[in-house]
C-alpha cells in the first residue's frame, strides 16, 4: 500500500507541516506579546490563510483537469484508504509533535527571523518531493479533451456537489471541525499565557500534547481501522470533543495542577480531530465520483481554511470580553446537540425517509 507515489507525498507534507508549525507559533505569539491582543492575534493568524481560502475555489477544477498529485485515492486502492488516512494524518501529527518542539527552541534561542526562513525552506524541499509524484489519468480521460474551459468544470463541480446531500452533510462536519480546530489555534495561547508564567514554553508544550495526541491515535488506526464504522466515528469524536470544551471550561485549580489538566483535555482533543479527520475524507473519498476528486476536495479545503481564520477572528475578539473557560464551556455546549443532529440528517440523506440506500452515482 505504501507505494513510491504516497511515500513522495508524505514525505513532502512532514517538511511543509513541520514549516507550518514553525510559522503558526512563531506568528501567534509574537502578535500576542508584542500586541497584548487576542482579538489582533486571531486577525493576524486569520489573514495569513486567506491566501489558501481564496485559491481554494478555483484549484480544484484546475486539478481534475491536470494534475491530480494530491488526491489519495489515485495513490492507493480503494479497499486501503482508510489506513492511508490514517498514515497521512500520523504525518500530521509527527509534524506538529516537532515543529511545536523545535520551533519553541528556535525562538528561543534565535529569535522570530530565523523560524521564518525554516518555513520558507521547508516549503522549496516539500515542492521538491512533490514534484516526482507520477499519476497516470483517469481511465478514458486521456484521449479526451474537453471542450469547456476550467470556468465551466468549477461550475461543474460545485453543481455536483450540492446535488449530493450526503456530500453536504459532509462538507459541513469539515466546516464545523476546522472551526473549532481554528478556535483552539486562539485559545491555547491565552490559556498557556494565562495559568503560566512561562506562557511561550507553556504553549509549545499544549501544542505536542495536540500533536502527540493525533500520532497516537493515528497509529491506532492505522493498526486497527475503522473502516466500516466512518459514521459514527465522525459524529461520536465531534460530541467528545463538546465534551471537552465543556470540562476545560469547568475545571478551576492551581497553576501546575492546571496545566497537566489542559494538557490531557488538549491530548484527547487531538485524538478526536485525527478520528474526525480520518472519517470525513474517507467518506468523501468514497462517496464521491472520482471525476470529481479534485474539485471536491478543494471545496472542502476552502471550507476549512474559511472555517479556521473565521474563527480564529470571532474567538479572538470574543477572548477580549469573556474569560476563556466560559466561551469553552459555551462552545461545548453548543457542539453536543449539533453533532446529534448533523448525525440524524446524514443518515436521513444517505438512506431516504423510507429507510433505503442511496447508491452512489454512476461514472
């Protein structure tokens, strides 16, 4: 199943990620220092991935039609990919694990400039893997030139999208998983910045617990899939995770006592978002015509990162008037009841009111 294709594409995203890592704590707590503003933090953090957003609409159009490098089920078979998911997201999490690890050295030691430029090398080195992915195309795509421009295909694609339910649905557990993935990016700062004197080292650590928390449970899941139960796995990890949010916003105590408990409430939050993760691109991966890969992936990236940088604009204005453990519990709140009903329209949209599957479209 590892095949040189994949091994390429991991290979690529642990440097880029890791030069993320950098990048995202460097920026946060600089801003945060330097301003004393949660709410110019979230804005800053915010800005830096609208880029992404933007480009997101259009990539995918652009990548059923030339190049398909990024898209996991033209990689590996279909009966593997929920292990390759889960391999991909242990990548993930190894990235996270050491770009929060090094990149609080690097501070440190070296001050803001020089993580800077590691995440701009990081960038050149993933694009050098990347660029040896070799992906046949699609069986009778070859031949074939389509007569409409990439205009058309974007509108193709989206009208495929929204004329599957099941795919909605989907696309926005996405949203509402990378909310509150967003929402964390701005909490984590205040609350190690909050319950420790030493608020950057404090950070770091909040964000390898986050980090190790996905690995652990990605290997878990690369050994024992879950392949079949995507649904509930999906669903069940976005009612932990208002389960967490709820208790972080509870619990009061000392300092030291604190921090070991955050650390644990951000570990589990880490294995949710691996288990969430992990089941909505297999269902997406599934469910959808391979034909339009692309395009729906890049919708569900654009959702995402429109998701993050929103979020961590309203959490970061609402952290100048509420105390962090009462937006937490709110959240939690809030996140239980919608992960119960976006589980009941799933089903309803995949089965119909009469109990009956909807079989996945013809190619």
């Amino acid at each position: 199943m590892i095949n040189r294709n994949f091994l390429l594409l991991l290979s690529g995203q642990l440097v880029s990620q890791i030069g993320d890592k950098f990048h995202m704590i460097a920026l946060s707590f600089y801003v945060l220092k330097t301003t004393g503003s949660s709410a110019r933090m979230g804005a800053v953090l915010a800005a830096s991935l609208i880029p992404s957003l933007i480009l997101g609409f259009f990539s995918g159009a652009f990548i059923d039609r030339y190049d398909r490098k990024a898209i996991i089920p033209t990689i590996v078979d279909e009966k593997n990919l929920a292990t390759a998911n889960s391999r991909h997201q242990f990548v993930a999490g190894v990235s996270t694990i050491a770009g929060a690890f090094l990149s609080g050295i690097m501070v440190s030691a070296f001050g803001y400039l020089w993580v800077f430029i590691i995440n701009a090398v990081s960038l050149v080195l993933s694009a050098f893997f990347e660029c040896f992915i070799r992906i046949p195309p699609l069986p009778g795509k070859a031949e074939t030139k389509k007569p409409q421009g990439l205009w058309e295909d974007m509108k193709q694609g989206y009208q495929y999208i929204f004329t599957r339910q099941d795919l909605v649905v989907l696309l926005f557990m996405v949203l509402v998983i990378h909310f509150f993935v967003g929402s964390m990016e701005v909490f984590m700062p205040v609350m190690a910045d909050t319950v420790s004197s030493d608020g950057a080292g404090t950070f770091g650590f909040f964000q390898t617990a986050f980090g190790l928390g996905t690995v652990i449970m990605a290997i878990f899941l690369s050994i024992r899939t879950i392949s079949g139960k995507e649904e509930r796995t999906l669903f069940g990890s976005v009612f932990i995770i208002g389960l967490l949010f709820s208790g972080t916003g509870i619990i009061k105590g000392r300092e030291n006592a604190m921090i070991i408990f955050y650390l644990f409430m951000i570990f589990l939050f880490g294995c949710c978002i691996i288990c969430a993760g992990i089941s909505f691109r297999t269902l997406l991966q599934r469910r959808m015509d391979n034909e339009y890969a692309g395009r729906v992936f890049a919708a569900a990236g654009s959702i995402g990162n429109a998701a993050i940088p929103g979020a961590m604009i309203i959490y970061g204005l609402l952290l100048e008037h509420f105390h962090f453990q009462d937006l937490l519990m709110v959240s939690g709140m809030a996140l239980m009841p919608l992960s119960i009903l976006s589980f009941i329209l799933f089903k309803e949209k995949k089965y119909g009111r009469t109990g009956e599957i909807l079989s996945k479209p013809s190619d």
